[in-house]
C-alpha cells in the first residue's frame, strides 16, 4: 500500500527535528572531555640569541658626603637649601661658635701685647748692643773697667735672649691664634668638592652632635644604577657590557644607553642576588632623582646562530624514570614527546637547542589543555579564544 | 498498528517541540548544575595539577596554601631541597585580589613564582598563547579567563606588569583565574602596605625613641628597611625524585624540619572534601530540587495534554481500545517530550551555559547518560497519573445522556 | 431467530442501592432482525441511554437476557470474556457528535478499527478507504476531521462505525446536528448498509425528520419497551 503520505506539515517537522538532532550528536562528541584537544605548531629556527640580562635597580651617587661638624653643638647657620649647586670650598654652613670669636680676640690682644713685649726686647737688646760697644771700646782704651764692660756684655746677652724669648712667645701667641682660627674653621661647614646639595638635615638653633650631618652633598657627574639581578640569571654579566637603562618615571619608553661598570664582589645571600653598578653613557637630563627605580636590560654578546626554541614549547613530564624536559610532537597526527637539552635562553622567550631537536623541526607551542600521548589533538593557526 | 502517540504529536507537533524545549531549558539547567559541581572538583583537581607538585610544604598545623593561610621563610627550601628523594623545590606564593587593568579591574590569584626555567614547579605548564616570565619583575601570564590579552598592562599594588603569555584552565580552587608574576614582586605585594599605610608606619617608627637615637643617626633607617622587606612565602612546592615514595620523603620533611607536609592525595581530600564540601552540599540540593520541579512538569504537561484527550479516549474505549494501547498512547508521548527535552537540555548545557556561566562547566558524558536515565524515569512515573486518569475514564461518557 | 440480530429480554438495570436506588430499566423486550433498521424513541430520563450502554456492553445490567447474533452476552451475569473485543468487532457505534479523533486523518480514523482488530494496516486502510467511498466522502480520505464540514464528518463516523462489519450497530441520534436532506441521507446510507451487509441497526432518535422512514419503532417510557409499527415512509 501506499507508504505515509509526506505532507508539508510532516517536512516542517523533520526540518526542525533532523538539526535538533544533529546538533545534539555533535555536542555529545566535540565538546566535554571527549572533544579533541586544540594544538598551535610551531617551527623551530636557525636563530643567533642575544641573551640578555634583566635586573631592576636604584638610581644611586657614587659618592655622596655628609658635612656636619666634628663636635656636638649648635647649629648657626646654613647657607644652602636642596637643589643648590656647590663650589669646593664654599661655605654651606656654620656651627654657632660660643666663645672661640672672644678668645680669638683675646688672642689677639696677646699677640698685640707680644708684639709690644718683643718691641720692648728689641730696644734693650739695641741698648745693650749701643752699651756693650761702648764699653768694649773704653775697656780697650782702658778707660772703664773689665767687670763693667763684661757687665755690659752680659746685658747684651740677656737683652738678645729676651728678644728671643719675646719673639717665640708672639710665634707662640700667633699660633694659638691660628689654632683657634682653624678650629673655627672647623665650625665652618665647607663643600669638599663640587656637588649637588640633597638634604639639608638641621636647620639653624638646632643642637647635632659630632656625625650628625647637616647638610649632603653628591657629585651629579657620579650617578649610577645600583642594580639587582637573580642570581639564577646572572650568568655572563661582565663589567663592559653595553645595558639599556629604564627609569621607572619613562614608563614604557626607548631606555638610555649604559654599560655595567662594576659587579660587586659581595652578593646579597638573603635574596639571592647579584648586584652589579651600571653607569649612564651619558647623563639624562634633568638628572633622575636618587633613588628612583630603573629597569636595566644587559645584552651579553651574541650567540653563534643554531636551532630555537619558543618557551612555551617546553615541559616537563614525570615518567617512573624520573622527569624529563622536552617538547611534544606531532607525528602522524598523535603526539610524540623528545627530551630536549636547552641551553641560554633570552629575554624574549627563545631557548637554544643543544640536543634532541634541529631547525624545520616542528614542536607544539600551545595547547588548550595538558597533552599526554593519549590525547586526540586536532592543529589550529591560533589557540581558540585568544583575540589577536 | 498505528502509533497513537506518534499521530498526536505529529498533528500538534509545534506546541509539543516548544513545550519540549521549554522542558529541555530546565533538564538544561538541572544537567548545568551537574556540570557545575563537576566543574568545581576538576578547579580543585587543576589547581593541584598545574602546580607540577608531588609534595606541599607549608606552614606547621595549618590546612594551607589554598584552605588556610600559611607563611614559611623563603630560604626554608634550601634545607628541603637537600633531603634525600627531593628532586625539585620551589618558592610560591598565593594572594587573590583584584589586578586592575585599564578601567576594569578582575578577581585574580596572583601567584608568585620563583624565577628558574619552564617546567619549575609553580610555573603554568602549558600556555595558549605568547611566552612564559623570562625577566626577574614586571612581567605576568595571566589566564584567557580574566579577559586580559598579550601586551596589556596589569596593576598590581603600585607596580604594573606587562601579560606576556595567556594560559587556559589556571585557576583557583574557588574559579579565580590565575596571574602568574615573579615572586619577588609577589611577595611584594603579598605584604607590602599602600603609600599612607607605609609613610604611617614610618612616622610611628621614627617617633619611637629606642629606634630613633640621635647618637646613632642611620638606626632609624635601618629600622624601616627592615619593616619594609618581606621573607615569607606560601609554600614550597616539592618535586620527588623517580624511584622513592611521596609518603616516605613527605614524613622525611614533617619529621627533620617539622613542617606540616601534604600528598597530592592529601591536598585533594582537603580541597574537595572540605574546601567544596559546602558548596558541593547546596549544589546536590539544586540538583534535587531541579529534578522534582522537572518531574512535576512533565506531570503537569502530560496530565494537560491527556485531559485535553479525555473525550477521544472515552471514545476509543468505546469503540474497543486495550487499556496498553491507551497507555501506551500516554506514555510514549510522555517519553517523546522527554527525548526532545533532553536533547534540548544537553544543546543547552553545552553550547549555552557551559560557556557564559562565571564558574567552570565540566559535562561528562556519564552525567549525560545518567541524566537521560533520570529524565526517562521522570517521565514514565510522571505519566501514571495521567494513565490512571485515562484508565478511569468511563467509555459510557461518549454515549450522550 | 437464528444467525445474526438482536434479542434482548427483561433487561433490567438498577442505580445505586437501599433508598436511594433508581431503576432505569424496569424489563425491556426487544428484538431487531439482521438487515432491519429499527427506531428507539424515548423522552429524557426514559432510559434509552441506559440501554444503549448496556447493548453496548459498557456498563453491565442488572438482570435480563442479551443475545448478538448467535451469541449471548449476557445472562444475569457477562458471558463474554473480553468486553472490549466485544465492543470492538460485534458491534459499531455511531454517536450524536462524529468524535472523530482528531490527530489521525479521514482513513485512518476509520481504518483504527480494523487495526485494533489486529489487521494489517494496508489492508485496514483498503477497507476503510472502500467504505468510505461508497458513503461519498473518498475525496476527503487524507484530509483531517477539522478541515471536514459536519456533515462529512457524521459519514466518516458512519463509516467508522460500519468498517469491522459488525453484526450490530447501536446508532445514537446520528441525525440531531443535520438538516432533513441530510439526515434522510444517512437514514438512507444506514438502510443501504444494513441490507449490505445484514446488520441490525438500532437508532436512538427524536428526530422527527427520520422518525416516519421507520418501519417498526420501540418506544421507552419508565424503563419499558412497547414496540410499534412505524410508517415506513420512503426517503
């Protein structure tokens, strides 16, 4: 007999049900935990690695000096603020001096007094000279006695001593003043070098003992970068070699040029780094601040040129013989895992091969998921859901 | 014989296809629920996975990294790493916070990692995208899950970070992506306060006299150096060498360092059976509640339709219909409207919810298999009471009074 | 008689017990030849209902004698097994409305029958689209009940009623809905079938457009039968 009449209504059914239903097989078999995996390819490259070093820093002074006084007291003056540029041997300041203005002062009488006292010695000892000549010549003539005229010589003798003695006690006298001149001098806080005023500590009636310093002072030409690197990737870092300087206030911008100038011998065992002093080729202007933040990228010669590797490519699986570094594969649509042997890497994520892969290999950089060999893979251009 | 059931449904099949779907939409919901809790057992499972660990070190006493805060030195791996069976250790520290990108700021776990190569422990294993960490600061792989893309610029407390590589299915235990970013500016930002927060402290450092002596003028510096560093980290994250057993080198670790040691087993009795337990708890409830709103449904639907019948099958009685063809008639309609149902369902659960809904949908296919089962269940016993309706029907009713 | 026909004797049905109790059949007597078609007219309340069910074997009386055809069916007490088989191949109903089930088209409307029968569902639908032919609604046979006027319909219900040939058809005001050229015209088909196919056809109406076409009426007052001749009007 005639089989079911197809009527339109029957099709309009069908039409809907028949992708009802083949959506739904599809759903059951691409998507959950039985849905192939999505896999990126990439190929591995004849490539010379920079490597590079990557250490953030301070921006430090080579030298920086302290200027206070060398005896507790009171502070009189200070002539500079921060930001001033210095002289060597200008005054930055002054300690208040008490009393040592006074007993210079009263040096200086006494050196006035000495001075009279040494004029006084003086014309006895010429008196002295005039009568012992004279005597002399009478004694010759036979005119006056011997006991006279050696009276006379005597006093010659204890008129030369005491203008000897008159004149070290001026000398004396004069440097007692100078020495009094000197310690206030000390008072005096002096710039030993040309320099860059950065902090004034005391302001003038405050009282500081001796190392308290007042004012201090840098050599703007002796900035440098006081860098840390991890000491995990320290390796190669040389003095000589060309660095890229960043300041944290140039943000995403082109650093200035440098060069790592010393690596200290001392390294910090707590946080595992080496710290290392990186010059400015030239000094940016304005200067940077100390102690603003800087990124510093090292470049260490380049590599001969040999096969690459992405970073992302490598992993680590755990097998009963202990756990490999390697990349998967992909060989006849499943997935092989060669253990690699790397070497440097560089700062932007390639990793030399030394054994186990050679260039036009290709390696599995990205996947949607943890692969083992059992996983059904499927190789897309770009991972799905990543915008591009 | 024709199918009775079959003609129904075909005479009035849009409204039986729409009230299907609309059943599907709930078996959708109800298989999604499953999904859900599914989703949050395999975040704790991923969470265990990626992190590449056999073994956690963390602090004594505590249920950490993940269940309860833990703090240890950050040198302490250095006496793990000599003990017999260790193979790996690494540094790692967790905090979830908001990362701040742009105008938008996102949920996170920020994970600080201890610098080395890819395949160190704590370090994403695989990526979806762009490169792993390869400077010692400032650089971040975050997980597509956080909408972040390669080049943006994250902040985290005062410093900003570079995403340099996207991983897929990093999470925490509770959903929150993951952003990977290098453990000395982890721990950072584990500890390190705000500005107000730090010039505070400074000015309470400096007005307390023992830490600010006149005679020692850089005492006070040091002081606040020294508050302003950080030497903790979460955990040691511990890798064993082939050949020697977890357990073994675990109790090594708790017995000669007496720090508190967890097994993968162990860390996963701790995530799901008390970390999730709670949520697992109220999810089991939806799905129960689901599940009789659904049967309760199809009851009504089938009930409605049958009564909409009442009068033809007082004449197919009459006219000699066997009650099985009746029933029949009944109940194949009521498992018709839970197959479309359930295939709507699973299209539903799968390309709808599993990808907009915030949490991770995990849909299985014995979950599939087991929802189908319930879902004809449902619909058989929901379909007696409209098959006692029918039985009770008196063919006499067509025969006009 | 022998062979085919109805035969119904002291057929009594009583509702509810006690007090309470109403006795709708009080004693019928009634007989209908195979080929005859014989009015029952009776006023609401007579009990016409109640003895169509009771034909009908659908609900069970409470004292009497059924005879179908050769067969009796009741004697005091159900003498046939499987009503529902009785039902479905002894006897057809025609109703008031076409109840025609409105999910299966014209044919298979009909064509159901035979199929419950257990007949195979081609050959079902070669009878049921045969008959429905002879009752000029063949062009319809794959339309739906709801695209069919009233009319077509109550010819499909006939049809229905007439496909398993049952030896008996209990027809319960077919004629109600229709004008008198109409109705005349299914008088005339259930006449045409009856000799066809010697059925005996009872016809529960109080429609005086068919009511003179018969030539022998019963009449049901208090639960009683009396029988009548009728005029036997030609239509």
């Amino acid at each position: 007999m005639t089989s079911l009449p197809i009527q339109k209504r029957t099709l309009a059914m069908f039409a809907v049900l028949i992708p009802l239903f083949v959506l739904f097989v599809y759903v059951a078999l691409r998507s959950g935990p039985l849905a192939p995996v999505s896999v990126t390819l990439a190929t591995v490259e004849n490539h010379a690695i920079t490597p590079a070093l990557f250490g953030i820093g301070t921006v430090e002074a080579r030298y920086t000096y302290k200027i206070g006084p060398t005896f507790a007291g009171r502070v009189n003056r200070v002539n500079v603020n921060v930001g001033d540029s210095v002289k060597a041997g200008q005054e930055l300041g002054g300690m208040d001096l008490v009393d040592i203005d006074e007993r210079i002062r009263a040096q200086d009488a006494s050196l006035k007094r000495a001075k009279a006292q040494l004029d006084e010695a003086q014309a006895r000892l010429y008196f002295a000279q005039t009568q012992a000549q004279r005597y002399e010549k009478l004694f010759t003539l036979r005119a006056t006695s011997e006991e006279l005229a050696a009276t006379r010589r005597q006093e010659l003798q204890v008129a030369e001593a005491g203008l000897n003695a008159a004149r070290e006690e001026a000398a004396r006298i004069r440097s007692e003043q100078e020495a009094l001149i000197a310690q206030r001098d000390n008072l005096r806080l002096i710039s030993p070098v040309d320099g860059l005023v950065v902090a004034r500590n005391a302001d003038p009636g405050t009282t500081i003992v001796a190392g308290q310093a007042v004012v201090e002072l840098i050599d703007p030409e002796s900035l440098w970068v006081n860098v840390h690197f991890d000491q995990i990737h320290a390796r190669g870092l040389a003095a000589g070699l060309p660095a890229q300087i960043v300041l944290r206030s140039q943000g995403g911008e082109k650093g200035a040029a440098g060069h790592v100038f010393w690596i200290e011998p001392l390294a910090d065992a707590v946080t595992e780094e080496t710290l290392a002093k990186v010059v400015f080729d030239q000094l940016p202007e304005p200067l940077p601040p100390i102690g603003e933040l800087a990124e510093v990228n090292v470049d260490l010669p380049a590599l001969p040129p040999g096969p690459v590797l992405p970073n992302a490519a490598i992993q680590r699986i755990k097998s009963k013989l202990g756990s490999k570094l390697g990349v998967w594969q992909v060989k006849n649509g499943e997935l092989q895992f060669t253990p690699v042997t790397l070497g440097t890497s560089d700062l932007d994520g390639r990793i030399q091969v030394r054994e186990g892969l050679k260039a036009g290999d290709q390696v599995v950089v990205y996947s949607a998921k943890a692969l083992n060999t059992h996983t059904r893979i499927y190789v897309v251009e770009h991972s799905p859901g990543v915008k591009q | 014989m024709i199918s009775l059931a079959g003609r129904d449904i075909m005479h009035a099949w849009g409204k039986f296809v729409f009230t299907g779907m609309g059943l599907g939409l709930l078996i959708g919901i109800t298989l999604s629920m499953a999904g859900i809790y599914r989703g949050m057992v395999d975040d704790g499972k991923a969470l265990l996975d990626n992190s590449g660990a056999d073994l956690w070190v963390v602090q004594k006493d505590t249920l950490g990294p993940y269940a309860e805060p833990s703090s240890i030195f950050d040198d302490a791996w250095r006496g793990i790493l000599g003990m017999p069976g260790v193979a790996r250790t690494a540094n790692v520290t967790y905090l979830t916070m908001q990362v701040r990108q742009g105008e938008r700021d996102v949920r996170t776990m920020v994970t600080g990692v201890t610098p080395g190569e890819p395949g160190t422990p704590g370090w994403p294993p695989y990526l979806v995208a762009g490169r792993q960490i390869t400077r010692g600061h400032y650089e971040a792989v975050a997980d597509i899950a956080t909408g972040f893309a390669l080049g943006d610029r994250l902040q985290i407390r005062r410093n900003h970070y570079i995403v340099v590589g996207l991983t897929r299915r990093m999470v925490s235990s509770g959903g929150d992506p993951m952003v990977f970013i290098p453990l000395k500016d982890a721990q950072e930002a584990q500890f390190l306060k705000d500005n107000d927060a730090i010039r505070q402290q400074r000015r309470r450092t400096a007005a307390n006299p023992a830490f600010n002596r006149p005679q020692v003028p850089d005492l006070l510096n040091a002081v606040i150096a020294s508050q302003s560093t950080n030497a903790y980290v979460n955990a040691v994250l511990v890798q064993i060498e082939a050949g020697h057993d977890a357990n073994d080198v675990a109790e090594s670790i708790r017995r000669w360092k007496r720090l508190t040691v967890y097994t993968r087993s162990q860390m996963e009795e701790i995530l799901i059976g008390k970390l999730i337990a709670t949520s697992a708890r109220q999810i089991f409830m939806f799905l129960v509640i689901l599940s009789i709103v659904s049967a309760a449904i199809v009851a009504f639907i089938i009930y409605t339709l049958t009564l909409g019948k009442i009068r033809e099958i007082a004449v197919l009685k009459l006219i000699g219909t066997k009650n099985r063809t009746i029933i029949a008639l009944i109940m194949q309609q009521s498992i018709a409207l839970g197959l479309i149902g359930f295939v709507v369902g699973k299209i539903t659960a799968t390309l709808l919810m599993a990808p907009i809904f915030p949490k991770y949908v995990l849909l299985e296919p014995l979950d599939s298999f087991i929802g189908f089962g319930a879902v004809m269940v449902i619909c058989i016993l929901a379909s007696i009471i409209s098959i006692r309706a029918a039985l009770k029907v008196d063919p006499a009713e067509a025969i006009g009074g | 008689m022998a062979g085919k026909g109805i035969r119904i004797e002291g057929l009594k049905k009583r509702y509810g017990s006690g007090d309470t109790a109403v006795d709708a059949l009080k004693g019928v007597e009634m007989q209908v030849a195979p080929g005859e078609v014989v009015g029952l007219i009776g006023p609401s309340g007579s009990g016409k209902s109640t003895m169509l069910k009771c034909l009908g074997a659908v609900i069970e009386p409470t004292a009497g004698r059924m005879i179908l055809g050769d067969e009796v069916i009741y004697d005091g007490g159900w003498k046939v097994k499987d009503l529902r088989a009785l039902r479905r191949d002894k006897i057809g109903f025609i109703f008031q409305a076409p109840y025609l089930i409105p999910f299966l088209d014209v044919t298979d409307n009909v064509a159901l029958l035979p199929m419950l029968a257990g007949k195979p569902n081609a050959e079902s639908r070669k009878m049921a689209i045969a008959l429905l032919k002879s009752l000029d609604v063949g062009h319809r046979a794959k339309a739906m009940p709801s695209q069919l006027s009233g009319g077509e319909q109550q010819r499909v219900a006939i049809a229905r009623g007439l496909v398993n040939r049952p030896p008996v058809i209990l027809a319960d005001e077919p004629t109600a809905p229709l004008d008198s050229e109409r109705a005349l015209a299914v008088i005339r088909i259930l006449n045409d079938m009856a000799r066809q196919f010697e059925t005996a056809i009872i016809v529960v109406t109080h429609d005086e457009k068919i009511i003179p076409t018969f030539k022998r009426i019963y009449h049901i007052r208090d639960g009683v039968t009396y029988e009548e001749a009728g005029e036997g009007r030609d239509f």
